[in-house]
C-alpha cells in the first residue's frame, strides 16, 4: 500500500498528446483518467454506463441531440448512458474522466481519435 | 434531462455542517458526495469498497494503523477497502468523496458522527 497523494497537475504535465485518456487511480472496477482535449470529439455513446466529466482547467463543451452544457474548472456533469454526446473545447482543457474500467473513449464507434484503454501514467 | 453543470463552489456554499456529506451527482451506482471537514474523524473502514478522496481546498491527513497521506487541493487517494483509516483537517477542508451508494461515513462503526445518508445538495 502506498501513502502517496495523486496530484493532478503533476501527472498532465507528463503527457501531452490530446484526447487520449492516461489513468491515475482504480477505485473498485472503476478508474479516474485525465485527458487533455482541444477541438472536437466525435460524435458517440456509451450504451452500458454513465460517464462522469470533471474540469480540471479550461472550458468544455458537450454537445447533445437536444441541447449543450458547458463546464469550466470546478464543474462536472454527468453524461447518462445511451445519450449520444460530443465533447468540444476551443483551447486546450485538462479533464478527468470517472468510468468503470474498460470504456473505450469513442464508445461503440471507433475513428482516427479510438485511444489505446488502461494507459496509466 | 437537464444541461446544467455541476458546481462545487455553489454546492459547498449551500451548507456549513462538518463531517456531513452531501450527494451532488450519480453516476451508475456511485454517488459523488461533497464534505467539510474539520478536526479529528472516527477510526473506521469500508469491507466491501474502496473509498476516493479528492481534496478541493485546505489540506486533509488520511491516517492509517502503519502510515498516512496528507493532501492538498488538486490531490486524490483511494483508501482500499477493508483499511481502517482516520481523516483529520487542522482547519476546514473541502473534500468530494466517491463510493458507491450506500455507504455510510463512519462505515462499520456508528458515532456521533454517523451522518445522515444519501442526502443530496
């Protein structure tokens, strides 16, 4: 067992490819993963699990069918299983993702930005 | 479905009570709990699940039977389950705990400090 404290600043500042989702902590079947992000996501879903977006630093955007929500440092949300969702940042922002171990970060689609899963750092 | 983030600081200014966590957010079968602590907690431990501290603000001291962690604002921990621990702040921290829904703050023991469970803000 280690005592040691998870910073998160320290651990984005050892990456710094965008959209590929690094993890930080396993908690039961459930892992806490940062990722930076600029630009736009592709379009998808997550048909078994709600996703949980915490803003570390910047401003996200996560588009829906029906409507939007923006989120800045100190702000989460969670996106409901099923619902088809876009995650859009104009500059970068630094994010921490909360699913259950296994989420690929396209969903059931895969494109160009499908990350490598269960990359820790 | 509502498009409203999520803000800690709204959360944390809608209560002063210590020790008393408030749900803020749901994501499958885990809620994302918002805390203020200050003082000295009870010895306990979580058999069935382990527990993620994420420190806001202040500064929080996990203690364990053979060591400790303190944490700044931007760290996180997970008490693995089945470790007794004790939390202590020298002065008011703002912590967001995850566990799965359920579980109560003093886990197997019951003082009182045993919080009310399942209270959202």
């Amino acid at each position: 067992m280690s005592f040691t404290a998870i910073n998160f600043k320290e651990k984005f500042d050892k990456f710094a490819e965008q959209w590929s989702p690094r993890v930080i902590a396993e908690m039961n079947d459930y892992q806490f993963k940062l990722a930076k992000v600029e630009g736009e996501f592709v379009w998808h879903q997550h048909s078994d699990t709600d996703e949980v977006f915490i803003v570390i630093s910047g401003t996200l955007t996560i588009e829906f069918r029906d409507g939007k929500v923006t989120l800045q440092a100190g702000e989460m949300y969670v996106v409901p299983k099923g619902v088809e969702h876009k995650p859009i940042a104009q500059s970068e922002c630094q994010i921490m993702l909360v699913e259950p171990k296994g989420v690929l970060n396209t969903g059931e689609e895969t494109s160009d930005l499908t990350a490598e899963n269960d990359v820790w750092i």
